[in-house]
C-alpha cells in the first residue's frame, strides 16, 4: 500500500504541474512548475529503480534531469534552451 501511495504522490506532483502549465497557470520555466516536476520524477525514479523497471527508470531519471537543468538555469538567470 505505502508502494503505491508514494507512486501516486510522484505522478500527481508531475501531473499537476503539467495540468496547471497547459492552462497557462504556469510558465514551464517557473519554478512552480519545475520543482514539482523534479520531486516527482526523483520519487517515481527511485521507486522504479526498486521495482527493477528500466524504462521507467530511464523516463523518470532524464524528467528528472531535465526538470533541475531548467532550475539551474533559471537561478543562473538563464532559460534551459540558452547556453
């Protein structure tokens, strides 16, 4: 049960984030957005790296890193797709 409590709290961070950027609620690089996007890849990464799912592991590991390059580029005064 605790499994899957932690795998739902990980989609809803991500699910509403991505809900509230397609209503224009949030910019997809503010930080309200990517900050939820982050801890909830980071939790379902982990997650399906204890489940042994690769693909997952993979889909959310790269969300993740995604999701904290643009939060470093944005504290750097950047946006993610500027070098």
């Amino acid at each position: 049960m605790t499994e899957h409590l932690v795998q739902i709290v990980g989609a809803i961070l991500i699910l509403v984030a991505f809900v509230l950027a397609q209503l224009r609620v949030l910019a997809q690089d503010a930080y309200g957005y990517l900050v939820p996007n982050l801890l909830g890849a980071i939790i379902l990464t982990v997650d399906a790296w204890q489940g042994a799912q690769w693909g997952f592991v993979l889909l959310e590991g790269v969300w993740a890193a995604v999701s904290l390059w643009g939060i470093v580029a944005k504290a750097w005064g950047q946006t993610a797709a500027t070098h």
